[in-house]
C-alpha cells in the first residue's frame, strides 16, 4: 500500500529530477523517481 508524503527537496535537486523525467522510459513521473532512488538507498545500506 502507497501513501503520499511530504518532504522539502533542494532546488538543484529538483531540477535534476525535472531533467531525468525527460526520459518517460525510465520514470513515470516524481514520486516513481524518487521511489527507486530511495529503494536504491535501502538496499546500497543494507549491504554494508
């Protein structure tokens, strides 16, 4: 189950997303974007 979040994200941040969502490909939009990044976080953690 998926629940919407808030969070305040550092403009050059943001405008590194609004560049990789040129690639419709790869992201569907923000929230899939930043949810592989954040899973990508979990497991590069998990393996330390």
């Amino acid at each position: 189950m998926k629940k919407p979040i808030s969070a305040t994200i550092d403009e050059e941040l943001i405008n590194w997303i609004k560049k990789e969502l040129q690639n419709r490909e790869r992201y569907r939009n923000k929230s899939h974007l930043i949810e592989i990044a954040l899973d990508t976080l979990r497991k590069k953690e998990a393996k330390k």
